[in-house]
C-alpha cells in the first residue's frame, strides 16, 4: 500500500524533524502551563501549544497521505478544503436565496476543482473558480430572485470559494505539475529535476508552519509597533520581519542540509521569504473578516480554532509559491512540431469551421 | 439491518451537519428526559438524535408529524431507523389525544424529542409554544424538560429545499426544568421559551 515515490531520503527526515520539533514545542508549552507561579500569559500559552497539536495532526495526517500517492494527498486536501469552506460560509451571512448555490459551492466546484487537479489539467483547473465559478455564482443567485444586498452576498461566496477551495488546490498542484526543472551550473541551463515531488510541498508546509510560529512567539515577547489593532491587537511589523528573516534562513539552511526542493541555496531562501510574508498576509485576513463578523475569541457556532484559521497561511502561500516557482522552474516541454494525429480530436477541432 | 442503518445515518446526518454538541450545566444521563427544542428545518430531529452519545440515542425517540414522515418510503423507513413516534396533526381528538399516545409509548423507558413550536419558524424568532409540553409534564410530572437550542440547522436545509447544504452546526443543552406546582399555563410555556432562548447567547 506505501510507496514512496512521493518522498525521497531528506524529504523523510526533514519531515520528521519537523514533527519531532513540534511535539518539543508543545511539551514545553505543556510544561509552561503547568507552572503556575510562571509570568507568561496563561492564554497565550494555551493557544500556542493548541496550535502546535493541530500542526502535528495536520503533518502526520499529511504525511501518511503522502507515503501512499497522489490521489491520497489530493483527496486530503479537497477535505480540508470542504472542512475550511463550510466553516468560512458558516461565518458569513447568507440568505435562504443562495441555498442552490452553496449547494454548488460546497459540494460541485470544490470536488471539480481537486478532479482536474488530480488530473493535472493544468489549463482548466487554473481557471475554473475564477472564470466559470465566479460568473456562475453571480448568475445563479441572480437567478434566484433575491437582490438584497446581491454584490456583498456574491462576493462573500466568490471570495469564500477562492480562498478555501482554489487557492489551497494550488498545494497538491505541486505534485500534479508536470515538469519540474532545476539550474545544472555544469550544463549550464535547466534540466529535469529527479527530486521527489513531496519534497516541494512538504517545504512550503514546513516553512509556513515556522513563519507562524515565530510570528506568534516574536509578536507575544517584543512586538511594540502593532500594524492594525482594529483587526488584531498584537500581531505586530517586528512579527513579520522576524518571520520572514527566520524563514529565509530556515529556507537555505533546508536547502543546504535536505535539499528537497529544485532551487539553489540562495533560491530557496529568498522563496521561504516570499512564502512567510504570504503566509503573514493570509492570517491577517481571516482576522480582518473575523472581526467584520465579530467574532472576536470565537463564537458559539465555529468552535476552538477552526480548521480555517490554521490554514488561512497556507491558502495565501501556495498559490504565489505554485505560480513562482512555476514561472522559473516549470517550463513546459516544447512538444515536438508534429502535426495531430488524432482523427477523432481533429475532427472535433473542424467542426466550426464547417458551419462557418 | 439496523446495526448498519443506524451507524451510516448516524455519520451522514453528523458529516452534514457539523454539529458540536454542548452540554451547558447539564449532563448526559439515561433518565427519561423531554428534550425540547426551536425547530427550524426538517433535519432538526434527525441531528439532535444523531448527536446524542449512543447509550441516550437508544433510548429516545423524536416526536415528528406524521403527513410528513409517511410520505414515500425513504422518510417512512428513516422514521422507523430512529424509532420516531409519529403524531397525526390532522386528527387531533380528545380520545385521540397526542399526549396519551406519548405517555402510553414512552413508558418507563424512553425519552423524548419535542419541537414545541409545532412546526418549523421561517425566521430566526421562535413562535409561540403549543400547549403540548405543559400538559405532557402535567400528567408525568417526574420527567426531566431539558432546553435545546438548535443554531443554523435552517442554513443547512431551509423550508421548501430538498438538498442540504453541509455548513456547522450547534447543538447546546442547557440545564433541566420541571413544572412548579401551581404554575399556570403560559407561565410554564414562556419560562420554557426564555430557557431555550437563554441559550441562544451562551
């Protein structure tokens, strides 16, 4: 049933090693709280250490996804996805107009949108939720016949659909794109790269879990220069900085000891970077819309830390990651010039023309 | 059969509701209760019964109409898996009475699952209750009411959809309540309103 065609040497032991880091993390936050007679905010450590159980769980249910294929991560994350989703329209208004097209949100275009992910059809699944999905549910609560307060509604589920279900899609899509080269300074331009392809998922996963985390640390012990205490009163600029910085360096010290990704020592550290500072903006969202709704420390309805709020970093991070990383590193293959052979396909092709 | 049934119901009505169940100075007991609930969409009964732990869920049975449940054979035989008693809203008669016939069926045994409102509220204001609760604990004074507050069941399947949408859903329990000696009738049936209402809030 295992297979590992997913993940390579380094890409086993920096997964590991993360694991292994968190599960220190959460056992001195343990301890932390055991303490009674210590100065730190009994909350702060509370949260903290339930940040770092939902990260373990997180990593060792990925993990197990990864050993077995592609299929099994794709299908994980269209989970996540429904689970994230369902949460954000749960936080959000809605009327009994858009019930057909949260039936449609919910249930058709995510499942869709992780089908030709799995398939790698890269020109569909890139625009699926932003072309047809956006005009679809513009269209369908038109249909409706309900107007109130249309464009909010409309751009309440478009956004709600964008971020949960197309943005996170773009992190399996590391594993369905087709071909990752890497830089030979020997050949002296691109080749194939022969790394495992989990090996670039796993490193987005691991760098924006470090982003958060020392976010969170940096913010709760010297933040002073708060960035919009409307929408959260501690995350402060010296969190993001500090994140982005310790980021990069964990980026090319990952390269430099477990390579598991296409780029170079410089490359990678200047990705990680991009990734915490999206991962930074991706948090901060979801507490611009938590606060909107008023939810300050949480509701009755979505409860603990919602599945939402542990991957709002990663839903910011992975499509710019996918697409950067794309944009170097992704060329596709020229095919060679030939003419299509295929009788069936080029008849489907003429068929306009006849009419015309 | 229903050793399959039950548990697969079970885990579609809990996947589809994300329903957290909360128990608010209340605990989950085997004594025979009256669950009372606001009634919104035609899902509230299957989930509070789903959500129940396993032990309680045995032993209760929802109160639902019965124009409604005998309506084509997948309600009929859902109704049948969780044991509901179905009342017959039409032919309410003295003889008749709903309140025997849930007495007569419940024993000493069985709890109960009531939506006093009778049938469901299209907004977020509950209706005002049928009298069906306070002549229920008038003639067994010794059942346990407890409240339920059901939130944003009507999101999931609102009135007139037939497909529920799967969003997350709160069930809270709150603490029990009996009838006072001498409580009047509309006394006993607002206090019993302000009790699910109290925990609209918690």
């Amino acid at each position: 049933m295992f297979d590992f065609r997913l993940l390579d040497q380094p890409a086993i032991i920096l997964l590991l090693s993360n694991v292994t880091v968190l599960a220190v993390l959460f056992g001195v936050g343990r301890f932390l709280r055991k303490r009674s007679e210590s100065e730190i905010d009994k909350d702060v450590v509370r949260a903290f250490s339930r940040n770092m159980l939902s990260w373990i769980v997180m990593c060792v249910v990925l993990a197990l996804a990864l050993m077995v294929n592609v299929l099994f991560t794709v299908i994980f994350f269209w989970f996540v996805s429904f689970w994230a989703q369902r949460e954000f329209i749960t936080l959000t208004p809605t009327r009994p107009g858009d019930h057909r097209t949260l039936f449609w949100v919910i249930l058709v275009f995510p499942i869709a949108q992780y089908v030709l992910v799995g398939m790698a059809w890269y020109e569909l699944y890139s625009i699926l939720i932003p072309v047809y999905g956006s005009l679809f549910v513009a269209a369908r609560i038109a249909f409706a016949n309900d107007q109130e307060g249309f464009l909010e509604r409309i751009a309440k589920i478009q956004f709600g659909l964008l971020i949960c279900v197309y943005a996170l899609s773009h992190a399996p899509a590391l594993l369905t794109w087709e071909p990752w080269q890497t830089w030979d300074s020997e050949a002296g331009g691109l080749i194939p790269w022969e790394g495992a392809k989990g090996g670039l998922l796993l490193y987005l996963v691991v760098i924006v879990q470090f982003s958060d985390m020392v976010h969170f640390v940096v913010d709760r012990t010297f933040g002073k220069q708060v960035i919009a205490p409307k929408v959260h009163e501690t995350k402060s600029w010296e969190g993001v900085i500090a994140a982005a910085f310790a980021s990069a360096v964990v980026g090319v010290l990952i390269q430099l000891l477990l390579p598991v990704t296409p780029f170079q020592v410089i490359g990678s550290g200047a990705m990680a970077l991009i990734i915490s500072v999206m991962a930074s903006s991706g948090s901060m969202t979801m507490w611009a819309i938590k606060r909107d709704r008023g939810i300050a420390r949480q509701g009755t309805l979505v409860h603990n830390r919602g599945v939402l709020d542990q991957i709002a970093s990663i839903c910011f991070a992975a499509p710019i990651f996918f697409h950067v990383t794309r944009l170097f590193l992704g060329r596709p293959v020229t095919p060679p010039a030939e003419e299509a052979t295929e009788p069936l396909q080029t008849l489907i092709w003429q068929i306009p023309w006849w009419i015309c | 059969m229903k050793a399959i049934t039950i548990p697969a119901l079970v885990a579609i009505a809990k996947l589809f509701s994300g329903a957290t169940l909360r128990w608010v100075d209340c605990q989950p007991d085997t004594c025979q209760r009256v669950y009372f609930a606001n009634h919104t969409s035609h899902l509230d009964a299957l989930i509070l019964w789903a959500s129940l732990p396993r032990q309680i869920r045995a032993i209760t049975r929802p109160v639902a109409a019965k124009d409604y449940w005998v309506r084509g054979p997948i309600r009929r035989y859902m109704s049948g898996v969780f044991n509901a008693l179905l009342i017959d809203r039409e032919k309410i008669k003295v003889h008749n009475s709903p309140i025997n016939m849930m007495i007569n069926e419940i024993g000493n045994e069985y709890s109960l699952i009531v939506f006093p409102e009778g049938s469901r509220n299209t907004d977020n204001e509950m209706r005002p209750f049928k009298s069906g609760l306070y002549y229920l604990s008038k003639k067994r004074p010794d059942l346990e009411l407890v409240p339920v507050f059901l939130n944003n069941m009507n999101r999931i399947m609102p009135k007139g959809e037939f497909l529920p949408v799967p969003l997350v859903s709160c069930i809270t329990i709150g603490p029990p309540m009996w009838l006072e000696t001498g409580e009047s009738k509309n006394d006993f049936l607002d206090r019993a309103r302000q009790a699910i209402e109290k925990l609209r809030d918690l």
